[in-house]
C-alpha cells in the first residue's frame, strides 16, 4: 500500500500547469492589456518640408478625432493638450470629429484645447461626426464650443499667417459641403499654402491644388489588422494613413491616425497621432 502521506506530498508539490482555459484567459487579458496600452499611448511624429515663398519657420501640430465621448475622457484630451505644448507650435490645426454622437461633450474638449496658445492660433473645420451628433443638430453647437475659446473655423476660406503660410480650409466631403473655389479664391500666385480637412477621400480633387493637404478621419483603421481591416473600410481604405500623393498632380496628402476613439476604446496597431509639421523656407 502506498504511503498515503507521501501521495498528498507529491499532490502538493506537482509543478502547476496551465489549463488551456487559463491559457486563453491570460492571452485575452494579454491582449487587451495591449489594445488599452495603446489607446493611452500617444505617438509623436515629424514630418519637414521645404516650402518657397515662406518668410519664415513655422511649426504646425494637427490634432485630429479627438472624440471626446464616453470612451474619449476629458483627462486623454488634457494629455494631449500637454504634449502639444511641449512641441512649441506657432500654429495648431484641428481637423474635425471634436465629439462622436453628442455636443455635450464639446465643452470639456474645447476647455481642455484652450490651454494652447499658439503664436499664430487654432484653426479648426468639422468632421462628419460633428455633423451627425445629436440626430443631425449639433453641429452650430460643436463649432460655437471651439469659437467660445479663440478657436477659428476655417470653413471653405483660407487665412494668412505672419510666416507667409496662407492655410485652407475645406468642409467635409461626406456631411458638408466643401467648396475648393472659394478656399482657394483668395490666393496670390506663389504663395505658400497648407490646406486641411476631415476626410481624406476629398484630396481626389484637393490633389490638383500645389499644396500639401492634411487629413484624419480613418483613424489609420482604428484596430489595425493588415488585410483584413482594409475589408472593413470601404472607401476610406484608399487613404488610410501616411502620405500620399498621385502621379502627374502637384498635391500631396497626410493622414493622421488620429487620436481618440469611436465604438470601442481600443487601438492596436494604429497609434494615438499628434502630427508636427516643420515648415521652413526652400
Ligand atoms: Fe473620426
């Protein structure tokens, strides 16, 4: 007969194994632990560019979808803001999705982003959910948030800055209604442009124009699962991050990947973006 004591002894000291249960419950808690990490992360990049006719340096950060929502707190927003203060921008462009589906929530982002004090200023256009929140309505409520606290809307008109930088805003092209000739109207020839607006999908006809063009809107796919986010997409999966720029036209493209969230508060492989632009002089 075995010794019963020693039975129990080796019961107690068998090397613990996982089960496949745990093994999965570990690889998911894994797995979101990453997907959270990355939706708090938040990636800088720089971009340079040469450009004729500009007076003088000027450094433009673009902030894009910032969502502020129940997934988008106030205290994401206030990190951001942050950061953008570190980067020293003489100018800050916000291009559109400022809420997800309520004007509400525009009062806590608009008091977060007017902690910046940009030399040059802020200069804004809507997204389409600055349109489509609160059933259609919202969107006078949105862009009178951003005007309460200094924050021009460059809606289809163009501004010029100290350094020679002519900006252009354009409108949405999926729930506004962008307008190049009039952005456009006012240029002299020669001079320094930088345009900007929600969805990317308008530089089909923004890529004749010889400037760069700034957008956001896909979000670089949110979760980003190569081949198989792209499916999900539609249209947008035409220009879902970086730079593009078509053969035999002038214009060229940045996406951002934007920095809030919509649906589920959750990136992976499609970081959190502030986009710093260094213009200098040809
Ligand atoms: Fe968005």
């Amino acid at each position: 007969m075995p010794d019963r004591r020693l039975l129990r002894l080796n019961k107690t000291h068998k090397p613990a194994r996982l089960t496949r249960r745990q093994l999965l419950l570990a690889g998911a808690l894994l797995g979101f632990g990453g997907l959270v990490w990355e939706t708090e992360h938040l990636v800088v990049t720089r971009h340079r560019l040469e450009v004729q006719g500009l007076h003088a340096p000027c450094r433009v950060v673009q902030l894009s979808d910032l969502h502020r929502s129940w997934c988008v707190p106030e205290n994401f927003i206030a990190r951001v803001v942050s950061c953008t203060q570190r980067l020293n921008p003489d100018v800050v462009l916000l291009s559109g999705d400022f809420v997800t589906s309520h004007s509400s929530y525009i009062a806590s982002c608009a008091r977060q982003l007017s902690r910046l004090h940009p030399p040059q200023g802020m200069y804004a256009v809507l997204g389409n959910h600055d349109y489509r929140c609160d059933q259609w309505q919202g969107a006078p409520a949105v862009q009178e948030g951003l005007q309460a606290v200094g924050i021009q809307m460059l809606t289809n008109r163009s501004q010029k800055l100290d350094c020679g930088l002519r900006l252009v805003g354009l409108d949405d092209c999926e729930t506004g209604a962008p307008d190049p000739d009039a952005a456009f109207g006012r240029l002299t020839p020669g001079e320094p442009l930088l345009a900007f607006t929600h969805n990317p999908l308008l530089f089909d006809v923004l890529c004749g124009f010889p400037c760069v063009t700034l957008a956001g809107h896909t979000h670089g796919g949110q979760i980003y699962i190569p081949g198989v986010t792209p499916l999900f997409m539609d249209e947008r999966a035409r220009y879902l991050r970086g730079w593009f720029q078509k053969p035999q036209w002038p214009g060229r493209m940045y996406v951002s990947c934007g920095l809030g969230t919509i649906a589920i508060p959750a990136r992976f492989n499609a970081p959190a973006e502030i986009a710093l632009f260094e213009l200098v002089p040809a």
